[in-house]
C-alpha cells in the first residue's frame, strides 16, 4: 500500500462539480492499493497516519498527531501513486492493485478510519475528481508499506 499525505490548512473534493468531501486542517491522504495487501497491512497504515507525528507544538516542533489536534482525514484513492516510468513514457500501473479488488480495500480504511477518528471524509472510488488543498508548511510525506 502506498500514500502520499499532506498536512492541509483545508482540502476538498469535487465529482461532477459537488463538493463530496471536505476538511480544514488535517491530512489529505491519497491512498494506492497494491497486489497482495492485507487487511493487517492496511490497519498498519493507518494506525501510522493517525499517530504521524507532523503537526507543530506549542513550541513549534513537529509532535502532534491528526489525533491530537482533532484535524480531518481526507481519504482519496488515487492508483496513479503505482506508476512505473522506468521504461519509456507512458506510465505503466501494472503495480496497483486491480479495481475489483482496490475498491472493497479503500471502502475497508474508510469505514475503519471512521471507527478510529471523529473527522473523516473521503474521495469516490474510480471517480474523477477535482481535489482542492492549502498545504500546510508544506508538508508532503510518501509511505509505502508492504507485506515483506
């Protein structure tokens, strides 16, 4: 599983002009289902994104979490995170997990996340989306997890 997270001021989502999901200062979280992830791999990642500690203290070091400051989680699946370019220039996303099975797994972190933090919101799965951020910092952290 691959993320790409970045610590907002706000971020939103539009399909078809509506905005569907919404948050002011947390994480925005574009989120790549790789084959062979496992339910056990995704609440790995995201017990890290709601204890990733990159948000500033009173002294201004990075030492809060999304979870200590009560921030959103903007979750938005995004496949295009699996592309491989190492061979001519058209991506190839040979990587990402197929739909049939990318599609349960970003639903499944979504309800989780639900389960685990007050303030969630999410993109649609397969849609095309217009994401709107005012990146904090900027601040902008790749995870990958995998199995091994």
């Amino acid at each position: 599983m691959r993320a790409i997270v970045q610590r907002t001021k706000r971020a939103s989502v539009q399909v078809d002009g509506e905005i569907v999901g919404e948050i002011g200062q947390g994480l925005l979280v574009f989120l790549c289902a790789e084959p062979g992830d496992t339910q056990a791999l995704m609440e790995r990642m995201l017990q890290k994104l709601l204890k990733l500690r990159i948000f500033e203290d009173d002294v201004g070091k990075m030492n809060r979490s999304v979870q200590d400051i009560a921030g959103g989680l903007l979750l938005v699946s995004q496949f295009t995170l699996a592309a491989d370019v190492s061979r001519g220039n058209r991506p190839s996303f040979t990587q990402a997990a197929p739909p049939e099975q990318a599609k349960p797994q970003f639903e499944w972190f979504v309800q989780r996340a639900s389960q685990l933090h007050p303030h969630v919101q999410s993109g649609v799965f397969a849609a095309n989306m217009q994401i709107e951020l005012i990146n904090d910092g900027p601040v902008t952290i790749p995870i990958h997890m995998s199995a091994d």
